[in-house]
DNA sequence: TCGCCGTGCTAATACGTATTAGCATCTATG
DNA sequence: CATAGATGCTAATACGTATTAGCACGGCGA
C-alpha cells in the first residue's frame, strides 16, 4: 500500500494555470454573470489543467461552502434489504432510485441508525441525518414523536404513507386507501351483498385508519357494516364468526389473512365468492403463495417511491409552495373472488 | 414554509456553556488524552447543553476536518433496484446493509452516475466519489479503465467478484467458481461421464473465466471436454451440437440457458439425467420459472456482501495489510439433474 | 489631463469541525 | 520564595470550496 496521496485541489489547479483559487472555482461552476467576467483564454487554459489533472471538486468542501449536497436520504423503519419482507420495500426504492437518478441525486440509507426497543430511531447520539439535503422516510409505522422533532428542526424531509399531523402537517406521498376501499365496498353492494365485515389487524397506522374509514363511508346503505380484528392463524375462527354474523363479503386487511381465510372456507367446502366473498385491501407484503386471483386493489408504491422523490425536492430548494401532501390513485384488481351472494344462504 | 433555521453549531453550545468551540470539540469526541483535559465539571455542563439542544456534529464539516465520514459508497453497474435482474443484486445489498449497519456506516448509492452507452460511469464531470469513505463495486462487467484510475487515485474500494488486476492488484471479494465447477466435474468422471461440454455465454468476464478454467483443470482425464457459446433461446440447435457430440453432461454457465436446455430435451422424449446430465453454474439471475431441482453450486451473495463491507473499512483505515482478495467457496447443490450417464448412449 | 467605466481578476471570508501549540493558573518541591 | 511541573483551557489554523467586494488596468470622452 502506498501512502494515501493528497487529494489534488483547487489551489493545485490555479498554481499549475497561474490563476487563483476563486478563479479555478468560478470557471468550474461555469460562472458567467454579469458581474464575474474570466477572459476566455484563461478559461481555457484553467479547463486544459482540469482535464490533465484529472481534478474532480471534492462534494464535501463543496457541501460545506454551499447549500446542497445533492444527497437524498433514505430512512426506513425496518432494514431496507430484508429476506423476510424485501417485497414491502422493493417498490418504493425502485421508484426512488429511478427518479433520484433522474435527477441527479445520490441516495444514502441511514443504516447506521441503532435498533432501539425493535425498531430503527432516527434522533440518537450521532445523529447523522444532516448528511443529507433531506431525506425520505419508509415504513409502516412511524414514530409521531420523530416526526414532530423533524418539523421542529425544520429539516426537510418526507413521509411515504399517509401521515398524521405531528406538530404540524406531515409532508407525504401516500395511497388513497380510503378511496379505493370504498370503490370496493360499492361493487359488493352492487352486487347485492349485504352484511360486510371488515377483517383489520387490529392496527392503528394510519393506512389501517384511512382504509377503514373508506369501509364505513361507503357501507351506509348496507344492512350491517361490522368490524372485527383477526390474524392469519386465527382464520377458522373468523370464518365462524363471518358465518354466524351472516357477512357475505368480507374486506380483509391483510393479504396473508385472506389467503388463509379463502383456505379455511375451502377446506370446510364452501365456495369463493358463492358462499363467501373476499376482498384483499392490498398487496401482499410477505411472499405468501397462492393461485387465487383475489380482488381488491393495487398499491402504487413505484409511483410512490418516484414522487416522494419529486416533493422533496421542492421541499428541500423550497420551490415546492405550500403543503406537500399527495394520495395517489389505487387501481382495481377485479380478480374472482368477488361476486354475487348465493341466495341459498339465509337472509330474510 | 419557515426559514430554514440555521443549524445549532459548536460554537453555538460554546457560547451557552461559557467555553470556546474548541472545548466543545474535544468533550464531543471525548478525547481524554494526555495533553488534552477538560474538568468533569466543564465536560458535563458541556454535555448538558449539547442534550438541552439536540445538537449534531454536521458529518459534512466533520469529514472535511478529519478524514472520515463513517460512509460506505455503493456503486452498481446496473440499476440497485431493476425490477428485472431484481435477484441479482438483493443477496448483495443484504449483506451489505447487514454489515454496515453492524459497523456503524451509512450506506450511499451513488444513483447520481449518468449512464454512458448503455452503463453508468464512475468518473464524468461531477465525481461524487469522495463522499464516501470508499466504495463497494458491484456488477457482472467492471470497466478495467475505471478500476486502474481508482488505482491510480489511491481511492479506497472493493470489488465485489474478482478481477484481474487493473494497473496494480484490484481488492475483490469474489466466489470461487473455479473450484466449485471443478468439484462438479469430478463428480461426473465419477459417475462415469467421458464426453463433457462446457455452455457459456460468449462472456470474457472474470466469472466466466474461472467457470472455464474450473472445466478445464478438472476434466483432464475425460475422453472429450469442449466449450461452445449457447443462448436460452437457442436451446435446440445446444442440445443438437451436445447429441452429435457424444456429450453425456453438459456444464451451463447461465442458468436460464439449462432452463430451455432440459425442456429441449423433454420435448424430444430425452430424460435427464438418464440421457443427459445437466448441471447448473450458478444461481438464476433473473426469476426464471422451473420445478427442477438442478445440479450445481449456491453463490454465497450474502456472505459477499458481508465481506465486502468487512474488506472496504479494513483497507479505509488502513488496517488491512496487504492484498484484500478473498474468494469465498461456493457451495454444491445436489440437484437431480446429474446421474450416470445410460450406457444406451453409442460410447465406444 | 482627469475622471469614468468596463474588463479581468484576486484577496478575503465563510462554512463547521478537529487539532495542536501554547498561555494562564495552581500545586508541590527545594 | 523561586521554580518546576501539572492542570485546564483557548487561540489559531487547517480542511477545500463558493462567494463577494473591490483592486488594477486600459480605453474613451470631455
């Protein structure tokens, strides 16, 4: 191993051109206004010593003596590249990555964050977070408490999800669950359903909160509208409870409940969707394996990933005006496992 | 929107706890050596203003003062996140978000390169590379140019796959292929395969190489051991060429390639392995749908990453001492598609 | 000839931290 | 009481870049 060699640097370069330093920089960031004039031969000669030297600015001093780093971070809640739930991320960081290098943005993931009580802080000791301009924030739950320290610092940065207010408005990229649920819970009643239940997990995320709020905003007609908590392992006996309550369509929350829920009616030979109606409210974020094409609704994460990207910016230079929230579009997956309620089953 | 708040900075604490920037510094960094005290009563009315505050050394100032940044830089050929060859990379990133985190480091991508002809570059204009600490290289095909220059420059990195030297010996984590496919193919002489093939891809990579020369320094006691170039979709002209040959076990580098090559075979009423043996070497690449259990060796990505992570900071701080190659061994996969070759086959 | 303006550049400074030489002040020692 | 040594801190400087005020020079009009 050699010894390190010292970085070249700008005072290398204007020695070498028999210019200053301030010149060296004012040609290299290209500087033409009125008030800053460079002969062009020196220009030249100050570029020809750049291109020799092989001299790149070192985007440190650079982001000292500046604004901007061009670095966007990237915090999630959970490590970034799981074996267990790489699905959950993946999109959002491909959206991320497509749009921050369109942009000409460089991405650092906080991953020297400590694992506190089980999940990821972003303020502890050597907070490193001002490494970045800004920075995006990933993950299912996320800590109301950092949130309002975020905006109390006045750092820029944004949610992927829908947030709540934490000491002032969150900027978000989220996806209207809301919406997409209630589009759902109306063609069931289209198709005559109706007593409905909503299967949740018994979480209070806000995505949870923004789906069940679309649950009860379009289930007024219906004759019953009930919600109840339920976990994959426990789907025998929320079918029960689906049968004894007389539900024939079923909104379930989480992917993998459905999936072991439509196994649970099968195996006790009952048909989906003639017996029993499922709705997925989302896709899977564990691997769960399945043929059935359900029905519910697609996440746009990429997109969401993409224009997490697009707001901070504007959030970090400013230009971006007043609130920076978005709730993007779901799109239906009709899949089969909706349909017509059998008659068969009693109702009055 | 606010005024962005100008950052709490040392000199900002000093002034609450009636000391200069200086002291601030050295109880910051806890700095206890012989030449440098500071009285328990300062240090702690000093670390309590720091708590009061919230304050953050800025890592930016910080690493423009010292040497390090506690950042590792990732640079990958390809997108990190493709949604295509999603697979390829994953392992990587797994390990190395695992190791850094371990260590301590914030992991950045550098997403910024343009791409050039079709791949990104690490060096153009704005060269970001010294934002990192050092670097983990990542993909198929490392431009030998760009590894000389980072030579060159003294700049901290790591291969990840090994490389031929570049203008000096190149650091690598690698795989090694060479002795996996040389376990494989004494494992058919075992069995008694006389005519073996090797089906690559055309690729001059190193990883290719060493497949190659594993082939070659195993099957020396084979009656027959050639090379050809096969892609997937030419899987019944390969699977002619092995028959005309005499070739009772083919070696395919890609694994999509093996894919088609046994489905050539069963739709000609071939068995594998009884007519054909076909081994795999190394893991898909791209998702690519199969029930066969193939016969082969697992590339231990993972661990590659770990290392790599291992390997970077070593060299960074110089603690490393000499050359940082390491070549990881691969494991076998037992697989079902590598038997003894059916002596109905017209052998001598 | 003087003043004025346009041109081309440089000196000085800021950014926030780390490091080091060295200045006071106190304590122990002769 | 003078002095040596330990103690506790600060002033100064470096890191590499961006920015800005302003200097020196030459040409031109009056």
């Amino acid at each position: 191993m050699t010894a390190p060699l010292r970085r070249v640097t700008q005072r290398d370069i204007a020695r070498m051109a028999g210019v200053s330093q301030a010149t060296v920089s004012l040609v290299l960031n290209n500087r033409t206004d009125a008030d800053v004039r460079i002969a062009p031969e020196t220009r030249d000669r100050v570029l020809r010593v750049i291109a020799e030297t092989g001299y790149a600015a070192d985007p440190v001093a650079r982001r000292l003596a500046s604004r901007f780093n061009r670095i966007i971070g990237v915090f999630t809640y959970e490590p970034a590249f799981p074996s267990g739930s790489r699905d959950f991320f993946h999109p959002f960081l491909l959206g991320i990555e497509e749009y921050a290098e369109r942009v000409g943005c460089d991405l650092l993931l906080f991953t020297s964050a400590p694992v506190v009580d089980g999940r990821r802080r972003i303020f502890h000791q050597d907070n490193r977070l001002r490494l970045a301009d800004g920075c995006i924030l990933l993950g299912r739950e996320i800590d109301g408490a950092e949130l309002q320290r975020l905006n109390g610092d006045g750092y820029p940065y944004v949610a992927v999800g829908r947030r709540d207010d934490a000491g002032g408005p969150v900027p978000y990229v989220g996806a209207d669950y809301a919406s997409a649920v209630s589009r759902l819970v109306e063609t069931a009643l289209r198709h005559g359903h109706r007593r409905l239940t909503y299967v949740g997990m018994g979480m209070t995320a806000e995505s949870s909160q923004d789906r069940r709020q679309g649950f009860v905003a379009a289930a007024g007609t219906a004759e019953s509208a009930r919600q109840v908590a339920a976990a994959p392992g426990a789907a025998d006996a929320t079918l029960d409870d689906l049968l004894a309550d007389g539900s024939t369509a079923a909104f379930v929350e989480d992917f993998a409940t459905a999936v072991a829920l439509e196994a649970a009616a099968r195996r006790r030979g009952l048909t989906v969707p003639g017996d029993l109606s499922i709705v997925t409210l989302g896709d899977p974020t564990v691997p769960v394996p399945t043929d059935i094409a359900f029905t519910g609704f697609r996440i746009p994460r990429e997109e969401m990933g993409r224009q997490s990207v697009e707001v901070l910016t504007g959030v970090i230079d400013g230009s971006a005006g007043g609130l920076q929230q978005r709730l993007l579009p779901c799109e239906l997956v009709e899949g089969s496992t909706l349909g017509t309620p059998d008659p068969a089953v009693d109702r009055p």
